[in-house]
C-alpha cells in the first residue's frame, strides 16, 4: 500500500502530540540503541535523536515513500526498509512505535518478540489509536456494507488488531519488570473543510481507496464526505471536533 507523506503530514501537530506524551514518559537516561518502529516520515525518530544526542537511532518501516521522505529530513539517522511485524534484534535499549502496530496483526505474538528484542532495563513504548468504536471507523464499514458490490472491501478494513488494555497486561506482566498501560481520548480541533475525511484519508481509508478506482472511488468518497459531515459537523466557527482515544504502553524488561 502506498502512504503520502505529504497527505499524511498535513495533521503532523494532532498526530505528533501522542509521542511528545509517549516520549515523556520513558525513563532512560543513556540509551545506546534506539529503534523506531513504522517512523513513516521521520519527524517523531529526530525526537529521540534530540532527547538522546549519543544514541544510535534507526529508523524502520515498510513504505518507500515514508522512507525517502525521513531519509531527506534527516540523512544522519540509519533509516531501514523492513516489515515491523516480524522484528527482532538483541540488543535494543528502546524499542519506540508512535500509531504504527495498529496496522500490524497479532500481538499476541508480535509484543513479547519486541520485549525478548530488548536489552536487560531496556524500555519498549508503544502507541496505538484505538478508535474503532467511533464514527471515524464505524462509518467507513457501514459505508461498506451499504453496497453488496462493495464486499470486496472487507478484506481491506483490518481495525481489530489493537486489543483492550488488559490483553496487554496479559501479555507483558509476566515477561517485564515494570509496566505503565493507560488510554487518552484527544479532541483534534481541525480546521478546513471535510477535515475528517482529510485526516483518514491518509490512514484508515487508504486500503480502501486503494482497492476502487475511477466513478466508484468517486463514489465512495462523497459518500463518506457526507457521512463524517453527518457526524462531526462544524462548529459555528467553522472549526471541527473529533476525539481519537489512543492506547499506551510502556513496559521495562
Ligand atoms: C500512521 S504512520 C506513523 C508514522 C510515525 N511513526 C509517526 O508517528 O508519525 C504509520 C506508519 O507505519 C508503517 N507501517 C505500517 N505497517 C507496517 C509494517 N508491517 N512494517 C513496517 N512499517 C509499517 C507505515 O508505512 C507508516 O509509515
């Protein structure tokens, strides 16, 4: 699937602001090895280059397009094209992933890799969006389901991958330390029109997109313009409100 970092870039305030909260809340003072995971453009990965100047940051993610857009805004930092999902290494001190394994299955497996991948008091930080209970999500499925011919689409929707804060306790209690999980729901005040359908066309809509062309993408399009209208009307001012809840985690092996 293509990302457009551009697109992607236009909301960089909203969507950075979970990793400024995420960065926050890491306790390590020298890390040697820093690994960000799904770094899409690289913003957030020149984060961690500031907060730990002497650190080695490598920058991973399976988009070419996200790629050359973080190679070019910084060319210093190692930047790798890999699948995150199947990662693993030995000697990671941080292990960062900002709104990136929401987009990868099976945590189950994946997130007790990413804690064996971590050196002894390493550190793994992890946000995810989990709003799949609001319209943001609920309405590009029902648009889905309201055509018979668009049941092709299913299998480009995957929003079930990030799981309940107790699947992670579950899963990680027994193999950390020390670990903090907690949620924010963020209200975005955006502004322009359609600023919803903007802001998703960049993520969560993109698969579908991707699978329609020409009068049905057409199609589609305004029919979700109409929908996230319908759900997220402008304020007298203009502006628009959404809320994205996000999920955090932060556990030291
Ligand atoms: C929403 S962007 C987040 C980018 C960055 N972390 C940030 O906070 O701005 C999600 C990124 O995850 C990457 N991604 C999604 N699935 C991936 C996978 N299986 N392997 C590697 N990268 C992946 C995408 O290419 C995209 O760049």
């Amino acid at each position: 699937m293509a990302w457009d970092p551009n697109l992607y870039l236009r909301f960089d305030r909203y969507r950075r602001q979970p990793a400024i909260d995420l960065l926050a809340r890491i306790d390590l003072q020298a890390p040697a090895h820093i690994f960000d995971l799904g770094c899409g453009p690289g913003n957030v990965t020149t984060m961690l280059r500031a907060r730990w100047p002497e650190a080695d940051v490598t920058g991973i993610d399976s988009s070419k397009e996200m790629l050359a857009q973080a190679r070019e805004h910084d060319p210093s930092l190692t930047w790798i094209e890999e699948d995150i999902s199947s990662f693993a290494t030995r000697d990671a001190d941080l292990i960062f992933s900002n709104a990136a394994f929401n987009w990868v299955p099976n945590h189950a497996q994946v997130m007790p890799r990413l804690v064996e991948s971590l050196s002894a008091n390493g550190v793994l930080a992890v946000q995810m969006p989990r709003n799949y209970a609001q319209p943001t999500h609920t309405e590009i499925l029902a648009c889905i389901t309201a055509e018979p011919s668009r049941a092709h689409l299913g299998t480009a929707v995957s929003y079930d991958h990030v799981q309940p804060p107790g699947f992670y306790y579950d899963v990680l209690a027994p193999l950390v330390q020390d670990l903090d999980i907690w949620e924010v729901n963020y209200t975005h005040i955006l502004s322009g029109e359609d600023p919803v359908l903007t802001w998703f066309m960049s993520t969560a809509l993109r698969p579908v997109l991707e699978a329609l062309e020409g009068a049905e993408r057409e199609e589609f399009l305004e029919e979700m313009r109409v929908r996230y209208r319908a759900a997220y009307p402008p304020r007298p001012d203009g502006n628009t409100l959404f809320e994205m809840q996000r999920l955090f985690l932060v556990a030291r092996r």
